[in-house]
C-alpha cells in the first residue's frame, strides 16, 4: 500500500489562521489561531500582519511537535495576487515578492502564500497556492465593459465553487470538465460563476449581482454617482457603505441571515420583504448566467453559509429550477479543498504552474524588487 501524503494548508481569515494537516484526503489535525482585534488594529496594510500570525503558527508547531520535513506539501490559500487563473501555482520568491509589494487588494488570505514560503525555506517543502481568490479563467471579451478604460474582473469564490462542482460532477458520474454549472456562492457576499470545461467562464461578482448580508450589490451607477457627489461622505464611507455595510446590514443592522429570519418569525413583515427579495435577487442572477452556454447547464448549485438558510434556498430555487435540478450543499469547506487541490498535485492529475506576472514597467524581478527596496530606505 502507498504511503499517504502529508499535506499542511493554511488559511489566514480576518480574525484567525486555520491549519490543518491532512494525509491523502483524509483530515488528522486542525487549529484556528485566533487573532486578537487589538493586536492588528493598527494593521493598515495586510503585510503588518504577518509577524505576529507567523508567532502563532510558530507556537502551535511546536506544541504540535509537527515536524514539517515530514510533509510532502503545503498548500496555501491563494491571496489576492494579480494575473492567475485557478489552479496550482508554485510559490517561489516572484509570488512572495508580488504579495508583498504589489498585492491585487489588502486581502489577508495573500498572507497565506508569504507564510507557505516562509515554512517551505526553512523545511525544503515545496509550497503551492491553489484556486485564488483573484483566480480569473474567462476569455479576454469577458473583461469588456462599456468604457474602454474600465476592465471586468472576472472571478468568484474560487476555491469553495470549483470545489462543490466537483463534488456534483461526481455523482453525476461525469468528470468537472464535462459538466455546465452555475454555482451561487451565497455569503457575507454573494458570487455567481459559470462553470463549462472545467473553467469560470463568466462570473457575478459580489458588487455586480444580488444584494447580500454585508454588499449593497449592484446599484444603479446613477444612484451611486449622487452618494460620491452628495458632499456627506468620503470616498472610503461610501466604500463602506456599498462592501461591509450594505444589504441586511444596511436594512436592519445585522449581518447574521438567521437574526433577520428571526424577525420574519416573529411577524416583520419589512424583514420577510427584504430577505425575500434578496432570493429574488439571487435568482435574477441565476437567470442572467444562464445564457452563457444557450441554456446547456446540468445543474445549479448554491453553497456558502447563507444556503443553511432552508427558507432563502427554497424561495431560490421555486425561481430557477425550469432551468436546471438545484443542489444545496450549504457551508464552505476550504481546509478540504485546498488537501484536495495539492493531492491531485502530488498525484500527478494537476501540474502547479509558474507564476510569472510582473507590473506594467518591469521586465525583471530583479528589478521590480530594487525599485521596492529603495521605495522602503526612502
């Protein structure tokens, strides 16, 4: 019998880093390293961040007595990293260089990567990232908009999206690659992704579809040009207002789905009209991706925390399921999908690919790094 593969993923979240150590697929040991608020409340970049989660990850291996030279890979959650699609990428000092100097967005999971390098140096494990959250897969015309100075980015919830459609592919007794997919990642934020060909051909974003706990989604532009203009709020306000406290937040002041379905329980009308529109929202976004392939779609899938919701995922799919049979597989399982992207790795099913972008100007990274060093002395 084989011996079983000893894979490690990280996952850095706002107010934790999850471990988990996996032989094969098969989950052995876990652990979040809560982090405290006060502890990063002068964090302004997510690079701040990194000493002190790394004295976490630290202390925890130790008390572990996990000895990395015995692991076969780590695999990080992919950060916000500019010019990938998804898949493995190997990290390497280019990816650490990017993550650190030129991320896509503050987004804490990059910290993933620059912490997988740091383990893979000092073990001589290699490291790799898999389905970032930047992973973009859709055809240059994708990224058309109606200004030509405007490019669509097109992604999703990458790594949780690709990875329950597998898990329905297979009990369609069909390869993912075979399959026509919508997945709706229903959460804090909501996306949308057409799956054809083992890619995401087309997406919704959280600021360009329905509605959700956190996202005021897609607005009329008109109706946020007057926000920006009005004179009562800043740019970072109305950043605010749109990613964070839009939506359910907006509304009521929550942002947990099951506080609002609380008040509906309890005869507000005004909450079961919101929430009911917000499926209705999700369905209209279920509808808009269904023409990618001329209606060729094997099933709608709708994941993420909000399709714990029985009553969200029953108005969703009275909508749309003249399009296509609707799965529910609720939560996210991250920790998994990251042991399974790096198994298929190691058995030799995925190639980790090389991450090769640099910034408009650089055709080097030698010199990319220079121009940073020197950005740090001055």
């Amino acid at each position: 019998m084989a011996e079983k593969k000893r894979i490690l993923t990280i996952n850095p979240g706002s107010t934790s880093t999850k471990l988990a150590l996996f032989e094969d697929e098969t989950e052995v040991l876990k652990q979040e390293l809560v982090i405290r608020a006060e502890d990063i409340a002068d964090c302004t970049r997510m690079i701040q961040q990194l000493d002190i989660r790394m004295a976490s990850i630290r202390d925890f291996i130790r008390g572990a007595e996990l000895d990395l030279s015995t692991l076969d890979l780590i695999v990080a959650r992919g950060g916000s990293i500019h010019g990938v699609h998804s898949g493995a990428y190997v990290i390497d000092a280019h990816v650490d260089a990017m993550l650190r100097y030129r991320p896509r967005s503050q987004h804490v999971s990059s910290l993933a990567a620059i912490i997988a390098y740091q383990l893979s140096r000092e073990s001589g494990v290699p490291a790799i990232f898999y389905d970032a959250p930047s992973a973009d897969d859709a055809d240059e015309i994708m990224h058309y908009t109606g200004l030509p100075e405007c490019r669509r980015f097109v992604t999703s919830h990458c790594l949780n999206s690709k990875m329950v459609a597998r898990q329905v592919a297979k009990s369609l007794g069909k390869a993912y690659e075979e399959c026509n997919f919508i997945v709706a990642h229903l959460g804090g934020g909501i996306t949308m992704a057409f799956h054809s060909g083992g890619r995401m051909v087309d997406t919704l974003l959280d600021d360009a579809g329905p509605m959700s706990p956190q996202r005021a989604g897609r607005i009329p532009v008109t109706d946020v040009i007057e926000l920006c203009y009005s004179g009562q709020y800043t740019k970072a306000e109305v950043a605010n207002k749109m990613r964070g406290r839009g939506g359910l937040v907006a509304w009521f002041g929550v942002n947990d789905a099951r506080d609002v379905e609380a008040l509906i329980d309890a005869g507000d009308q005004k909450a079961r009209d919101v929430f009911w529109y917000m499926a209705y929202q999700i369905a209209k976004g279920i509808g808009e991706l269904s023409v990618v392939q001329s209606g060729r779609l094997d099933r709608i899938i709708l994941t993420g925390g909000l399709a714990w919701s029985k009553r969200l995922t029953n108005w969703v799919t009275e909508q749309v399921e003249f399009l296509a049979p609707v799965v529910v597989i609720p939560g996210e399982r991250e920790m998994l999908a990251l042991a399974q992207g790096g198994a298929r790795v190691l058995r030799g099913e995925e190639r980790a690919n090389r991450y090769t972008w640099l910034p408009p100007g650089y055709d080097t990274l030698e010199a990319f790094l220079a121009d940073c060093r020197k950005t740090e002395e001055e």
